[in-house]
C-alpha cells in the first residue's frame, strides 16, 4: 500500500465534499424528507444536481485525484 500527502486545505474541502456526498447518496430521497431536520441550502442543490443526473463518476481513486488536484497530483502531495 502506499502513502499519499494531501495539503490540509485541499483535504479539508475533499472531506467536506465526500461527507456532502455521502449523506446524500447514502439515503433515499424519501427518507431525507422525513428527518428531524431541514437538508440545508448547498445539501438541496447537491440533491438537485444528482437528481438531474450531475456530478462526477471516477473509476479510481487516482482519477479523482488528478481532477480535484491536477494531473501531476502526486508530485504536489510528496
């Protein structure tokens, strides 16, 4: 296995993103209307967009990473 640095403000934001992304896709739209609370502004939107059939599909890992840091990623992340 090996080890991959990211800068903390990019993994900050890429967490962010996946913790966005996997509260939405881990539940069916049904059920998030039924939670105790509203889905905030920037949760309806992503809701919106996947809906729409938006949003990226990466095969790898690796694909993600070279679209959110740029194709020579792991040269940035040594």
């Amino acid at each position: 296995m090996s080890t991959v640095t990211i800068p903390k403000t990019k993994y900050e934001s890429l967490k962010k993103q996946a913790a966005a992304y996997r509260r939405i896709l881990s539940a069916p739209r049904e059920m998030l209307c039924t939670l105790s609370h509203t889905p905030n502004k920037e949760t309806r939107a992503a809701i919106r967009e996947l809906e729409r059939g938006g949003g990226k599909r990466f095969n790898s890992v690796d694909e993600l990473f070279e679209d959110a840091l740029g194709k020579n990623w792991r040269k940035k992340v040594q």
